[in-house]
C-alpha cells in the first residue's frame, strides 16, 4: 500500500527528531538537519502574509503551506458564496495578499400595480355625446421574485426569478353613442354632442344684469345682438356663441319650454353644464328657478 505525503513527511520529521537525539546539538549538524527538514517540507518557514476581510486588513506571521491553512490559522470561515483572491490550494508565499468578499444572497418580493385600460366601443342605441360606463375597472397586482446579491453588504446584483398576478387586472368599457340626429316636431336636426345641464332664467332687467333702462347696453347680449325670446346664456367653452341648440325640458314644468335656441349671451355665474334662458318678465324668471334639462349642440 502506498505511503501518503503526510505520512511521509511524519516519518521524515520523526528521522530528523531521531537523529537530533542521538547525535546532538552540533551546529553543523543541526544546519544540515534543518535543510533537510526545509527539503522534505517537514519545517515550514514564516512567512509575511495580509488578509483583507470584513472591512479590516490584518498582517500576519505564518508557519503553513496553503491558502486554506493560513485563513484557518486567522481563524477565517469562508462564507457559501464568498469569493476569495486565491484558490484555497494556492502555496503561501512571502509578502502574500489575499482578499475575502463576502458574497450574500436573499431573495426579495415585490408588488407592482397593473393598470387597467379603458375599453370603448359603440353603443348604437345611444345618442352621440352620450358615454356609458358598464363595466368599472380594477388594478390588479402583480409579484415579482427576486435574487438580489450583496457584495461586503453593499447591493450589486438583482436578478428577476419569477413573477406572478397576485390579483388579475378588469379593463373599463365605456359605451358611447352614435346617434347623430333627432326628430322633434316634424323635423330632423343634426347634432354633434349632447350633455346635459342645470338651466336658470335671467331677464333683461337689473336683477340680472345689473343695468337699467337708458343703459347703452342694456338688453344687449355678448354677441351684440339684442336679447330676445330663444336666446340663452352659455359658457362659450362648452357651447360656442351664435350656436343653435336644442334644449329638452326633463319634468312636467320644463317640458313647456323645450324647443330650439340661440346661444347669444354669457354670464359670470354660467360656467360648465350650465345655462340662462331668457324671460321677458321677472316673474316668469322667478317660477322657472333651476331645472334640469338635456341639451343638443346642433349641427352648423
């Protein structure tokens, strides 16, 4: 059977040791016994090494043959996924330096949001300007796996391992009309958009203008035409001056003045979904007070 190596540099010192014994301490032989120790690898001589780890550098002198004998020399444990500047096999050699790393992995979740989109699609039963939603969105969620890597606790990877829906995302879908005509009275009016609003009345008067007669604007609307019956007030972002609507009364009383008007004037209060119908009398503006009406933007 083969004898190994550490056998044999056993037997080798255990020879030196002998022969130290029986023939003394002679300086002569005691060079010559210490070469031969050096040759056989039986005596190991020291060694001036630096190891860097864990965020200090530590100088030392060491007596050992490998790169693994001297971290466990510095009593050095090596980490699964640390990373080290030699091999654990490399000889040790004077002046030596060798630099630890230590390498952590961990895995992380994340939630991330997944938006929904709005789906339209047209409704031909509906009058065009007119939107219905029937279906309400949701935003689902989504978790996303990862690896990240920490190099002396510093982050310098993350990797994507998987991901999953958590909750699945519902999509809005909105109707929306593509009627562009209506009948009323005998007649068919083209109309680009339909909304509806809250309608007041005014007159020409001081409690709705803030001018009396002899006034040299007085009766006269923002579009310089004088006021008259069939005029309204409008809020010209939403319906453009000197365009002709159609305004439908939605109750009993507000039904009675249905019929097609002529937006002429504005307002400081007629902002938005909002407008002023004209009256001659006060009293007939009073009675009116706010109703709530569906307007057609005609067609030019």
């Amino acid at each position: 059977m083969a004898i190994s190596r550490t056998k044999t540099k056993v037997i080798a010192a255990l020879g030196v040791l002998l022969a130290v014994t029986l023939f003394g301490m002679g300086s002569n032989f005691k060079e010559f016994s210490q070469k031969i120790g050096y040759t056989l690898g039986v005596f190991t001589p020291v060694r001036q090494i630096t190891i860097a780890a864990d965020g200090q550098t530590m100088a030392l002198a060491v007596r050992v043959a490998t790169v693994e004998e001297a971290l466990a020399e510095a009593r050095i444990v090596l980490g699964e996924h640390d990373r080290i500047s030699r091999t654990l096999d490399d000889k040790v050699v004077d002046q030596m330096e060798i630099v630890i790393t230590r390498v952590t992995k961990s895995e992380i979740v994340e939630h991330e949001r997944i938006y929904f989109h709005e789906v339209r699609r047209a409704n031909h039963n509906l009058e065009r300007g007119v939107t219905r939603t029937v279906q309400r969105g949701r935003e689902g969620r989504r978790a996303n796996h990862y690896e990240v890597v920490y190099e002396n606790g510093q982050r310098v990877l993350k990797t994507l391992l998987r991901s999953e829906i958590i909750e699945p995302k519902v999509d809005r879908i909105v109707e929306y009309g593509t009627i562009g005509s209506l009948s009323r009275g005998g007649n068919i009016y083209r109309f680009t958009r339909v909304f509806y609003v809250t309608a007041t009345a005014y007159t020409k008067y001081y409690e709705s203008t803030g001018k009396n007669p002899g006034h040299p604007a007085f009766g006269i609307t923002r579009s310089g035409l004088p006021v008259e019956l069939g005029h309204i007030a409008v809020d010209p972002t939403l319906i453009p001056l000197l365009s002709h609507v159609w305004v439908e009364g939605l109750c009993s009383f507000s039904a009675q003045f249905t019929g097609k008007y002529f937006a002429t004037d504005t307002g400081s209060a007629i902002r938005g979904n909002r407008i002023d119908i004209f009256f001659e009398r006060v009293e007939d503006a009073l009675r009116f007070g706010r109703r709530r009406m569906r307007v057609y933007l005609l067609a030019r």
